[in-house]
C-alpha cells in the first residue's frame, strides 16, 4: 500500500496542493486504520489528512480517480495489487473477446434508463462500463485525452434523447406548473450528469491501465484556483477564487488596521487608582488601556475598461467584499474619465446589481471607451484630491495601457502627496510593462509600491506581506 | 470505547437524529481512532456545530464548548487567577509571611478555570467544542496549537497538567478568515457542504414529525435549486427545516407558485434575495 500512496502525495505536489511530511504520515497512518476496499472510505481518509484547503479539493478528485481507479474493481484481492496498475496492463475483463455477445444499443439504453430511474448506482456504473466497451472505441496507445473517448461516448448514446426519454418516465402528470417542470428538470440534470461521471471514470481507469498513472496524472493537471491567471480566466474558475476573496478581504482590513495587539494592554495607573476609592484603596479592579485600532480609509481606484473585463470583474468583487470590513471606503471607476461609485456597494447590495448599475449609470467614459489614465488621475486628483487626507490609502488597480497617449503623470505625484500611500496592482506579467502602450514607470515612480497580481496567490502574497508607512498621528489619542 | 466503523458512527448519529453523510462519518471515526482534532468548516447552518453536540450526546461524554470571538485571551480561554480574591486574601491576613501567602493563594482554591482547562483536567473523556475558531486573533490561534498537539498546559505556579483522557476535539470554522497553516495540519479535515436532496429529505423526516414524504421530498429539492441561485444568503439546512414547520403549520400539502410566494420570507432572510428566488423558480429554467 505504501508506495501508491507515495505516488498519491507526489501527484498531490505536483498539481500545487501543499502536503507537508507530517500530512503524509498522517495519511498512511490512517489509511491502516481503515477498510481498503471501500473505495469511499479510502478517499475520505485521504481528503481528510491530506487537503486542508477546499480550493484544492479539485486537484485531489482528479488524482485521487487517476490514482485509486482500480480500486472498486478489486474489492476482493489484497490491496497491495493497487501497485500494479502499470502501462501495457490489462484493459477490461478477459471474456469480452470472441464469445462476447452482440452488442444491443437498445438494450444498454433501457438498462440505463431503468438505473437512471430508480437511482440504481451499481447498474449505472455497470451500463457505463459497458457503454464504453462498445461506443467509445479505445484504442490503446493513441494519444487522445479522455475527453475525446467521453464525448464520442455519450453522441453515440444520444444524451438528448436519454433526457427525453428519462423525463417521460419521471413525469407524473402531464399539466405540470413551470415551478414543477423546472424542480423535474434539475432532477433530471443531475441524474444524467451522474451517468456522465460514471462514464468519464471508466475512460479513466482504462487510460491509467494503458498508459499508467503518471502519465494521465499528467494530462489531467490543472492550475490551482490561486494559481490560474485573472485576465484569462473562465467562469468557473472565476467562481471558484470568489469563494476566497471574503478570507482574504478581512486579513487585508486587519493588516490595514495595523493594530499592534499586545497580550494585554499597559496598565492604567491613574484610572486603576481612582478605581481603587470604591474598595478602601484595595486596587481590586485594574484597569488597562489598550491601543486603538487605526480606522483605515482605503480608496479604490478601478480600470474597467475593457482589456480589463475579467480582471475588473475581480477587482469589483474584492472591493465588494471589502464593504464589509471597511465604513470609509471609496470606490472610483475609471475607463478615460472616472466616476465614484461608492454608493452602488452599499451594505446589503448584491454584487451583480452594482456591476450592472456601474456599467450602465457610471460616467467613465468621456471620450472614446479608450483608456485614457491620465486623463482619469487628473479629473480624480482636481475632483475628489482635496477630500484625501494623511489616512487615505489609494489603491490602483490596471495595467496602465494608455493608448499611446501621453502619460500625464503629474496627477499622480500629487495624489501621492495628499494620501498617505498609494499602491498599484498591475494584472500583467512584469515582463509586459512598459512594451508597447504600457506607461507603467511613468506612474510606478509616484508609488509608495507597485505589485504584480496576475493571480490570487499573487494577491495573497501582497496582503500577506503588506506594510504602510504610519499615517501621521492626530493627536496623541 | 471506540468505534468499530464508520457506518457504526453513522449509525449512532443517525439514532440522535443527526444523518451524516459518507464523508462526515468517515472523518469523525477516524478522530476517535486517532485521537486527532476535527476541523470542521462550512457554510452557516449545515450542521457543524451540532456534529460535535451529538457526539457528546452518543458518546456519553460531557460536551465543553468554547465559543471564539475576536478578543478572546488566554484568561478566558484557558485559566485565570482569581486576583480580587487573591487581593482579599492578602488584606485579610497579617500573621503570615508572604511566602506563605503566596504560596497559598497560588492554588486551586484561587483558579478560575476555563474550558480549555477543564477539557485537560476532566476525569472522564470528554467532547471538546471550539466553536468558529476563525474570529480568534492569530495570537489566540498559537495557544490553541500548543494545547491541541499534545493536550496539556503548563501553569507556571501549579506546575504541567497533563490531559488524564483524550478528549474528542471539535474545531468548526465558517472561514472567514484563513487559519494558520500550523493549526490545519494538526487537524483532519471536514468541509461539510449543503446536502443533496436525498440526505436533506432524510433529515427533515428526522426533525420534523408528521412531515409527508411527498412535502419533504419537494422542499428538498426546492432548497437544491435556490441553492443554485447568486444569492446573498443561501438557505441553511435550519431554514428548511423552519420552512417545512411552516408548510406543517398550516396544512399545506403541496408547494406550487402560491404557497411558495407566501412562505419564501421564511426560507430567505433578504428581500432582494425573496424577489430573485420567486422570480427565477416561477419560471422554468434554460
Ligand atoms: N446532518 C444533520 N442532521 C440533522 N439535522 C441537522 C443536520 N445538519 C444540520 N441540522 C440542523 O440544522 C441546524 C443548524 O445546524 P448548526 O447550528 O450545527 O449549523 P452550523 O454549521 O454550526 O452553522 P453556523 O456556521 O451558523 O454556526 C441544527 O440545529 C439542526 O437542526
Ligand atoms: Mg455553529
């Protein structure tokens, strides 16, 4: 069992997902405890000491099918031959060759649909196997994914009539209400999807057993959630960083807080004394004085034009998020001229309403719809400059494309001067700044910092690591 | 007393009317084989907490909670000294030389005891809770670390106390804050998510008695397709069992359009959520 689960790790490491030495031991020390032939329990127990991050739970679905594919198959023989799954090994069961019956397509879709019907789990994933044997036409060694196998699979099975088909026989009564016909249709939805899961992992288990697992390992890896690249993002992956924006959003409102949080905090002699008189002098009730929490004003400043669709979409959500954590921040748009549009994220406001409001009602295009930044810092710094104070932190998020036009930098240096830091988040590769219509060191120079953020670990790096000069103490408070 | 298997924990839940699923039973056996903490993290409302309530309730043991908010010490969390009674004792005596009274008031007569103590020091096994670990401070997070590898705390006054039994520890996040790398890796790992339709029509026949199948079958999968919706709030596993009290409540035998656009206000806690849900599923999808 040992060196599976080793193979298992390293897979993990290879596609990201951090598995420290004590995991790994963990790992095998409960996989003694449990029974290796329920393939469920084998990979809950593995889930649970190894992944620590739902993010990365998809990277270890993925492996764990590459990796444990055999195992339901051999439920009755010792386990130690989950080792021997190599290339060139055996493709399906031994009888289907000569003897094997004609195949029948009516036959497998009305077994299929019984099992789809009634929820049959063992009979989906007997018809799946059965499917593949017979439509998907695997040939071992050809270099096709699974996904080619997959898709020849289910045309030739006719998904769409599998629906109808399915949703005839689910169908009580025939006048169903809207309400009724949509609760059938997801059913439905999620009936056929488990047969298309059924399928796709019997492709699997046979491309590990042709080609072997690391191979497939391979083929099959994926970025991180934190690793995929905002500008280029799809929306699934998009989706699935959202959920860790919110985390983050209230670590970056702490950091900005900088509240530098003793154990306990200084004794306050003269209140402690005062105290006192009520117990005859006896200081029963100390009293402490603890250091107040800085309130931070973030302002944002957006690029959301449209080089910067996707990213933007990110940034709005971070800012979104951020609403929460923060009473005083302010939200500014920009595409050749800029807008604020604080008030569109108001508390309680759902985030797709403020984009919709934000592209619809916002004022930020003046011109052309072109990014122009120095346009925008000009109109930002003479219309909102003079509401900044020493406590003001502008963040600045774009790629600083300007079109070619003329970088008007000097906006900036003055903002730089009213805020107390002003920090720029490009989403670009550092090696693209400055090519082309990049302005880039025009404005970085007018930086407290500039920051790479082309992915979510990039901006966690950034929050993470994120210190500012102290804003100018008021009074001594 | 362990268990023997995991369906023999699923079973136990399941006769305290908790239905876990594969996965949350597979975890909880293999914290009490062990004697591991259980990280448990997941949207509002799926049950987290009442996992670790329930195990104490079929393990016998005595359930200690901790509920984690920002601010939360080390005096509240694991012991203080009693120091208005230590003062007292002090005042009151003028006889003794200070190494005695010290010595004295440096006992457990004068320490107030907190549940992270009283886990450690409780005779008989017991059934740590440390309810949403994320709002603690990091600095709080540390001292949890040092007391859940290896159960025992050292009180400089009274000397090392040492965990007489291994208790079955709880930790239940909403992840609102990402925890320390440290603190996960003691841990197993639980996300438990909102239930499919079939474990979700099993615990509303579980708590709500005199619920009709067919009623609870459709709130199930009514809850899964709200669920699929953007929302601000989804519909927590409590929210459908307050929903089907609802339907019980008033007679309802079937949910259609009406009675669905007369009770969302108890399924959804947001008006901009209760128009987009009525509008969305009055129409069919795709
Ligand atoms: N698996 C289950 N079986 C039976 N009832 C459940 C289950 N899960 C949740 N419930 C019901 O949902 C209620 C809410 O669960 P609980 O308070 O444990 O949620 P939680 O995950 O701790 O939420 P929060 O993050 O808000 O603290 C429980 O009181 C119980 O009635
Ligand atoms: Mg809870």
């Amino acid at each position: 069992m040992l060196p599976v689960i080793t193979g298992f790790v390293d897979e993990l490491r290879r596609s990201g997902v951090p598995v420290s030495m004590v995991e790994a031991i963990d790992a095998m020390k409960a996989v003694e405890a449990i029974d290796l032939s329920e393939r469920v329990a084998l990979r809950e127990t593995l889930r649970a000491t190894l992944v620590k991050n739902l993010r990365h739970e998809r990277a270890f679905d993925t492996a764990f099918d590459v990796y444990f594919s055999t195992v339901p198959a051999l439920a009755e023989e010792d386990a130690d031959s989950l080792d021997q799954a190599q290339p060139g090994g055996e493709v399906s069961d031994p009888e289907s060759g000569a003897q094997a019956p004609a195949f029948d397509l009516e036959a497998l879709v009305d077994s299929l649909l019984e099992a789809l019907e009634g929820l049959d789990a063992e009979a989906l994933r007997r018809g799946a196997r059965d499917a593949v044997d017979n439509l998907a036409g695997m040939e071992p060694g050809r270099p096709v994914g699974g996904t080619y196998y997959l898709y020849r699979t289910l045309r030739r099975l006719d998904m769409d009539d599998l629906e109808e088909q399915l949703t005839e026989a689910l169908l009580a009564d025939n006048d169903l209400t809207e309400f009724e016909r949509r609760l059938l249709e997801e059913e439905i939805e999620t009936r056929l999807e488990m047969l298309r899961r059924e399928i796709e992992e019997e492709i699997r288990r046979r491309l590990v057993a042709d080609r072997g697992r690391d191979a497939v390992a391979r083929t099959l890896r994926r970025p991180l959630a934190e690793d995929v690249d905002l500008m280029h993002a799809t929306r699934a992956e998009l989706a699935e960083m959202e959920a860790a924006i919110g985390p983050l959003t209230r670590k970056l409102a702490a950091r900005l807080a900088r509240r530098r949080k003793r154990r306990t905090g200084r004794l306050d002699f003269r209140r402690t004394v005062r105290r006192s008189l009520a117990t005859g002098g006896v200081p029963v009730d100390p009293q402490f004085r603890y250091p107040r929490p800085h309130r931070p004003e973030v302002w944002l400043l957006c690029d959301i034009s449209g080089s910067m669709a996707t990213f933007s979409r990110f940034t709005l959500q971070f800012t979104h998020a951020m609403s929460t954590h923060f009473s005083r921040l302010r939200t500014f748009a920009f595409v050749d001229t800029v807008d604020e549009v604080t008030e569109f994220f108001g508390p309680g406001v759902d985030f797709g309403s403020a984009v919709d409001r934000i592209t619809t009602e916002a004022e930020v295009v003046w011109l052309d719809g072109h990014s122009d930044y120095g346009n925008s810092l000009e109109t930002f710094y003479s219309r909102y400059g003079r509401q900044m104070t020493s406590r003001t932190t502008v963040i600045i998020t774009g790629d600083a494309r300007n079109n070619y036009r003329p970088a008007r930098d000097s906006a900036l240096s003055e903002v730089a001067r009213a805020a107390r830091a002003v920090i720029w988040l490009n989403p670009e590769p550092h090696a693209y700044w400055d090519t082309g219509d990049s302005a880039m060191s025009h404005y970085a120079r007018h930086c407290t910092s500039v920051h790479e953020v082309r992915t979510l670990r990039q901006l966690e790096e950034f929050v993470e690591n994120l210190t500012l000069p102290s804003a100018r103490p008021l009074q001594n408070a | 007393m362990h268990f023997d298997s995991p369906e023999a924990v699923s079973a136990a839940l399941k006769s305290a009317q908790y239905l876990p699923d594969a996965r949350i039973s597979q975890v909880v056996f293999l914290a009490d084989r062990l004697s591991k903490p259980v990280l448990v993290e997941g949207p509002a409302g799926v049950g987290k907490t009442e996992l670790a309530k329930t195990m104490a309730i079929v393990t016998g043991r005595d359930l200690i909670r901790l509920q984690c908010y920002e601010g939360l010490d080390e005096a509240k969390a694991l012991y203080e000294w009693n120091y208005k009674k230590q003062l007292l004792r002090i005042q009151s005596d003028v006889d003794h030389d200070w190494d005695t009274i010290s010595h004295d008031i440096f006992s457990e007569e004068f320490l107030l005891t907190r549940p992270l103590l009283a886990a450690i020091r409780s005779p008989d096994p017991v059934v740590l809770l440390i309810d949403e670990v994320d709002r603690v401070e990091i600095e709080t997070e540390a001292l949890l670390l040092e007391i859940l590898s290896d159960f025992q705390v050292s009180i400089p006054e009274l000397g090392t106390m040492v965990a007489a039994t291994q208790p079955l520890v709880f930790l239940t996040s909403n992840n609102t804050r990402e925890l320390s790398e440290a603190l996960k890796r003691r841990c197993l790992f639980l996300h438990i998510d909102y239930p499919d339709p079939e474990r979700e029509e099993e615990i509303l026949a579980a708590r709500v008695p005199g619920l009709a199948e067919h009623l609870a079958s459709q709130v199930a999968k009514v809850a899964r397709s709200i669920r699929g919706l953007d929302l601000k709030k989804a519909p927590s596993i409590s929210e459908t069992i307050d929903w089907a009290r609802t339907l019980l409540a008033l007679s309802i035998e079937q949910v259609d359009e009406e009675v669905l656009g007369d009770t969302l206000h108890v399924l959804l806690k947001y008006q901009t959520d209760i128009e987009k849900a009525a509008k969305e599923l009055t129409s069919s999808g795709r």
